[in-house]
C-alpha cells in the first residue's frame, strides 16, 4: 500500500533560500565589507603617510622645507640652515648677505 501524498524518492524535496535570495544575500554582506574597508583605511591610511613623512624629515617642518636650501651652493650662509645647526653661518641668519644668498 503506497500513499499518493509521499514524496517521491528519486526528487528530493527543496529546502532553504531561492537562488536569487541567496545571492542578493551575499552581495549585500559583500557591500557592507567593502563599506567597512573603506571606512577603516580611509581613517589609517593618511596618519600611516604622515608617520611616514614625519619620519622622513626628522618630525620637522622646518626640517623639510630647508632640504633644498641646505644642499644648494650657498648652504653655509642658508638662515634656515643655520637655525638648525646644519652649518656655519659666518655673515649670521639674518644678515642681507644671508638672505640673498638663498
């Protein structure tokens, strides 16, 4: 004696999300990662480079921005130079001589 209201034994019965519910689910979370990612980097990434850069110039702006005058020809006479012990002003920082020369 069968009953007519069995499922058949070759088709397993469904069970679970349609395929396109599945799939809606996993580009939402797949969004929410990337929002996230974005979020963290865009607040580490800047203070990573300024660490970086800070580093580079000894933690000084001063220090930066006298990088060219202090290699050029005139570094001994540069104020910016001098100021920062980085050579030996004989006319002084502020002189015209010093300031010309730069």
């Amino acid at each position: 004696m069968t009953t007519e209201n069995s499922a058949s034994p070759t088709t397993p019965a469904k069970s679970g999300l349609p395929a396109w519910a599945k799939k809606a689910i996993g580009i939402a979370v797949l969004l929410v990662v990337l929002v996230l990612a974005y979020f963290i980097l865009a607040a580490y990434l800047p203070r990573a480079w300024a660490q970086n850069v800070g580093g580079l110039a000894d933690g000084s702006f001063a220090a930066a921005s006298c990088g060219a005058c202090c290699s050029a020809p005139c570094a001994p006479c540069c104020p910016c130079c001098c100021s920062a012990g980085r050579g030996g002003c004989s006319a002084g920082a502020g002189s015209s001589r010093c300031r010309s020369c730069c």
